[in-house]
C-alpha cells in the first residue's frame, strides 16, 4: 500500500539508463500510480523489455 503522500497519479516517470538497475524501479512506481517511460541508450540492454508485467 502506497501512502497517500507519495502517490505518482497524473505524473510521469522517466526512467533513464532503464536497462540497468535503475529500471528495477519501474513496477513501484506503476504500483505508485505513475506512468512510466524506460529510455536506454543501449540497444541490447541486458535489463530493457518491451512490457512490464501487469501489476
């Protein structure tokens, strides 16, 4: 459960280096309510997928 206070909603995330451990953080902050945007400048990012999961 996220509090309140750091809910994401109407707001836009944008992940760069999302192929690495930073894009790790992606799922938290859909389940925050944010939209997100992964941007990598590395095409064949070992991390980078074309979807997450549905949460």
């Amino acid at each position: 459960m996220i509090p309140d206070r750091f809910r994401l909603t109407d707001q836009v995330a944008v992940i760069t280096g999302a192929g690495r451990g930073i894009g790790a953080a992606a799922p938290s902050l859909l389940e925050a309510g944010g939209s997100i945007v992964e941007v990598d400048a590395c095409l064949q990012a070992p991390n980078l997928e074309p979807g997450l999961p549905d949460l």
